[in-house]
C-alpha cells in the first residue's frame, strides 16, 4: 500500500466553473489521497458564483478559491502533477505548457454551464448538472487501484473516464407509467443494446398508477425484453439533484403532454408522441392491442436510436424528433 498523494490539474480556459467544481469536488471526495488544483489559459480572474453557490450547497469548502493561469503550475518549484484533466474542449485544443512532472493527461470534457441562458433556477441547474457528471467521474478515478496498475494502464482508465456521462438519457412520460410509456422504455433499451448505442431509456408518471399493466410486461417479455426491475413510478424521482441528466423528455399520451412538467435536469429537448391507450381496449382484444401498441412504439425508437445524437445540436435533435413522431 502506498502514502503517495497524487497531484491533478484540473483545466478550463476561464477557470470560473468547471475546473472550479473539479477541484473542489475531488478535494472534498478524495480523503487525503490526492491534492487538486485548477488553473485556465486565459482566467476570468473571477469564480463564477454559482460555482461557489453549488460547491457550498452540497457542503464542500470554497475557502481559498480563485481563477488563475495555467502558467503558475508550470514554473520551477511549482507542485509536480500526476494528472492533467482538461474539462474544455477549446482548452483541449490549446497548446498547453511543459508540465514539471511529466503528468498523465486526459480530456474530461463538460459543457459550460456558465453558456446557459434562462432565469436563475435554470442556471443553477446547468452547475448541478455539472456537478454530478464531474462527480461520477471522479469517484470511477478514486475506485481506480492506482498502485498496482502501470502506467499505460492508468492513461487508458483516465481517458475512459472522461466519456462517461456522455450516455443519452430519455424520460418516457405518460400519467400512470403503466403501458405505453413501460413499453417505450422496454423498447428503447432493448434496441440501443442491438445497435451498441450509448442511449438510456427511462419512464415515469404523473399520477403513477403503481401497478405496471400485465398486458404491457407480457407484450415486451414475448419480445424477448427482460422486464425485471420495471415498475411505476413518479416522474418526481427525475428532478432531484442526483437524478440523471436528461436529453430528451417524450411523452407517449396526451393527458400528460398536456400537463405542466416539472423542471428537467439538463434541460431536454421535449417531443409528443402520442399513441391510444390500449388499456382502452376490450378484454378479448387486450393482448393484440398491446402488441401492436409495442410494434408501434418500437419503430419510433428505432429510428431515436439511430440517430447520431450526439453529434446533432438541440434545435437538429428537435426537429429529427418532431419528424419521427409525424411517420
């Protein structure tokens, strides 16, 4: 067992915000076994408040703080890194100096949460939404067995590390979570795991019946979609602060397109696509009408899954959205 500290840098181009959250965070979670620091290219010479803000709501300490250039870490005498984390990617791009130490290096990147625009809740959200990809990331680096792995080894997990929380969530609403929107969920996963898409499908309810329609488990079971752990819940265990980020927010029946929805982590982009309740349905015509209420909603999510999501903005997400909900 070793007593080494490890040393990371963590870099932003304004060090206001993400670099910020970095720093703190691993500080706070690391218990002594590694030293975090951040620094910018071209620093704002300000921490962003709401940095600040989301660092102290979650009970981590902010004393001492402040937006520095890179160029202090690269001095004689300066602290010699381990590790050297972009979490920018125009920082990534930049030419970065000769760090002491030779260090590790990987890009972590985030999107700003600073860019976003709205009223204050808004924003505040975008800096937890930050704040819990950033956590994951370094948690999944502190699990790491530093000490009985080389080096080429450790520069492989670090640079893996830096694409988690680049899966793209979906929230399936309808009221009761009982048929459609299980069905929808079933039916995303299942082909993101055949097409080897990094897509999370997830469903909830308004008013959540709390029974999930045996028809609906029956449908997506004949199907070959292994239904354990589905159940019907609230669309409430969505926005809370260590909820998942979402990227897109569907809902699959009207009386829940129709309502007010609370506030998404992530600010997602938000499409209806409606389909009949095929509860609805009489007994005798219960079974076919769920099957064919699965086919319905399978073609969709096929096509959802084969977009290249990741690589389209949210006004181009909007519109492929709204054009698979009118086939």
């Amino acid at each position: 067992m070793t007593d080494k500290i490890y040393n990371v840098l963590f870099i932003c181009t304004g060090n206001s915000a993400r670099s910020i959250l970095a720093e703190g965070l691993l500080n706070h979670l690391a218990e002594g076994r590694f030293k975090a620091y951040s620094a910018g290219s071209h620093p704002k010479g300000k921490v962003h408040p709401l940095a600040i803000a989301e660092l102290a709501r979650m009970h981590i300490p902010t004393d001492g703080m402040r937006s520095k250039a890179w160029e202090e870490f690269a001095v004689p005498g300066a602290p010699e890194m381990d590790f050297v984390f972009t979490v920018c990617d125009q920082a990534a791009g930049e030419v970065c100096p000769v760090w002491p130490g030779q260090p590790l290096t990987a890009h972590w990147g985030l999107p700003d949460p600073a860019a976003v625009e709205g009223d204050d809740e808004t924003k505040a959200q975008a800096f937890r939404d930050a704040f819990i990809t950033m956590k994951r990331r370094i948690q999944l680096m502190l699990s790491l067995p530093l000490s009985s792995l080389d080096r080429m080894a450790i520069h492989k997990k670090v640079k893996d590390i830096g694409t988690t929380g680049k899966t793209t969530n979906v929230l399936i609403l309808c009221t009761h979570n009982s048929a459609r929107s299980v069905l929808s969920e079933g039916m995303l996963n299942y082909w993101a795991a055949r097409l080897g898409r990094d897509i999370r499908a997830y469903s909830a309810g308004s008013a959540p019946s709390g029974r999930i329609n045996p028809h609906a488990i029956t449908a997506l079971s004949e199907a070959g979609i292994d239904t354990s752990g589905f159940r019907s819940k609230s669309w409430d265990e969505f926005t809370g602060p260590d909820a998942p980020a979402m990227h897109v927010v569907i809902t699959v029946c009207d009386s829940a397109a129709a309502e007010r929805c609370p506030y998404w982590p992530g600010s997602p982009v938000k499409v209806h696509w409606g389909y009949p309740d095929p509860s609805h349905a009489p007994e005798e015509q219960k079974a076919q009408a769920f099957e064919l209420t699965r086919q319905a909603i399978g073609y969709r999510m096929l096509q959802l899954a084969l977009l290249p999501v990741e690589m389209l903005s949210a006004a181009e997400l909007q519109q492929a959205l709204t054009a698979i909900s009118k086939d």
